[in-house]
C-alpha cells in the first residue's frame, strides 16, 4: 500500500474585538497597531501555504457581536483564476491577500458600534473551525491524512462567563485529534492555556507587539510533529482552576453536582442547572458524656 498525502489544513482564528486594552491604551496608534497586527497575519498564512503545495487555510474573525469566515471566499474558484500578479507576487499569494483584506474592511464596516462590557465570543469561532475541520475531513479524496490546527490571535482577556462553551470546543477537539494554538498579545489567559493543554497545542503571550509576526513565524508555523525537533519557548504553568455556574467567576474550592457535575462556590440545596435536590447536612448528633464509675 501507499503512503497517505499528508495535507496540513490550518484555521486562524483573527480577534478584531476594537475594546481590546492593546489597542485603546494609545489611542493614536490604534489604526497602525490593528494594520500591523494585519499584515502579520496575512504574511504568516501565506508561509503557511508556501511550506507544502496542498496545504489548507481558513481565516476567521471574530468580535463581542459574532464570528465570520473571511477566507475563503464564496467565489473562491472563480477568483482565484481571475487573480493577477502584483509586483512579481505569486497569484495565490496576491488572492488571499485580497479576499482577506476585502472581507475584513466588509465585517468591520457593517459592525455595530462597539460595546465594552461584552467580550469576544472566542468559544463559537472555535466551534465554526471544528465545524469547518470536520466538513473538509468529510470531504477529502481517498489516500489523504489531513492534519488540522486551529491558532488563535487575540489581545482580549478570557472570562469565565464562557466557560463551558470553552471546554465543550477543548475536548471536542482532543476527540478529533485538533491541535489548538494560542498567541495572546496582552493578558495571561488561564481557560485557553487549558485548552492548549488539552488538545496539546502551544500557548505563547508575546512579550514584544513589534515582533509579532517573528513569533508567528518561530513559534506557530512550525507543524506539530516538528515543533519536537526545535528550541521552543518552555511551557507554561496551567492554571486547572474551574469556573462556577453561579457568578462564573475562577474558585479553588468548591461544591460539584454529583448529578450534572456542575460547580457552585456556595451550597445550595437545589442544583440550578439540572434541578436536583440534595440533603441539607444536619448537625453532627452530640455524644453523650461517659460517666465516671466511683471507685469503692
């Protein structure tokens, strides 16, 4: 029998969430932060499919209103073939450029105004890559192994409020055999460094924007079976802390359903997600006291 073509299929996940604190601390750099940030994601998808001809890609976006796919295209055929070159660029090269470009000016434009009290809805762009993932494993020719990753680049914090949406897209992903990477460009995120050690992804915040695209580059372009061989930075401590389905804020120590498995920091007798009633604890019955036998 023959090998299996081994064709690498990766999904970007794109944070373009304008509340991010990276982005609002200098107001006057705004726009070429974002344009940089761009530039660095377009150059690194395009590495991505100069490293193998049958590689694969797929570019998301995804805000506090909701997640688009912006590469590919719907007319992905016909607008490949009408691709031209542009200073000696290679058509392909020059067609995602454009569509992502393109696609990206049409999500912001048609954007609501930006609310900062919601945050980026991460979790459901993780659910349209797996999706996506398994629509392309589905339909892939006979004698081919795909292999699928997601990366995520974000400057958003992670809260708590997604937290099982978090963990349903994390093993759902270790079931698939997904690798999900996370480069974060401002905050530690403790639920996605989980993820990444679920599904055996890397998790890099950078510590320089600049250099965002070399991080891209040395980090996250490598594909997983190689990422062995090289000098990559150390992994990071995982906090495993859970989340509670009350105030969904991160605790330490707290109370699981034995039913839903559901956690709480407080005990209540009625479990609020699967309605299960337990028994309040009584107070412990007090012994009484031996008397002392006299002597004689």
């Amino acid at each position: 029998m023959t090998d299996a073509i081994e064709t690498s299929l990766l999904v970007i996940v794109f944070d373009i969430n304008p509340t991010q604190r990276i982005l609002i601390n200098e107001p006057q750099k705004e726009g070429q932060k974002f344009t940089h940030c761009v530039d660095a994601v377009i150059a690194f998808a395009n590495s991505h499919l100069m490293l193998k001809p049958r590689n694969k890609l797929a570019v998301i976006t995804s805000d506090a209103q909701t997640s688009k796919f912006i590469y590919p295209g719907n007319d992905e055929g016909e607008s490949l073939l009408g691709a031209r070159q542009r200073d000696g660029q290679y058509e392909l090269f020059t067609h995602v450029e454009k569509t992502i470009r393109g696609n990206l000016q049409s999500v912001i434009t048609n954007s609501k105004p930006p609310d900062p009290t919601k945050e980026t809805l991460l979790a459901g762009a993780f659910a349209m890559a797996l999706c996506y993932i398994n629509r392309q494993e589905i339909e892939k020719p006979v004698g081919e192994k795909l292999n699928s990753r997601i990366l995520a680049i974000t400057g958003s914090s992670d809260s708590a409020s997604q937290y099982m949406n978090y963990m349903n897209v994390f093993f759902t992903a270790q079931k698939q055999n997904v690798i999900i990477d996370i480069c974060s460009l401002d905050h530690d995120l403790g639920l996605l460094q989980q993820g990444c050690d679920i599904s055996g992804g890397l998790y890099l915040r950078i510590p320089q924007f600049q250099g965002l695209l070399q991080y891209l580059l040395w980090v996250f372009l490598p594909e997983p079976p190689i990422r062995k061989k090289l000098l990559l930075p150390p992994p990071v401590k995982v906090d495993y802390r859970a989340s509670c389905f009350c105030h969904r804020q991160l605790i330490d120590i707290g109370y699981v359903c034995s039913v839903c498995l559901s956690i709480f920091c407080r005990f209540s007798p009625i479990c609020t997600t699967c309605h299960a009633v337990f028994k309040t604890p009584g107070p412990l019955p007090i012994k009484p006291k031996k008397k002392k036998q006299k002597l004689g």
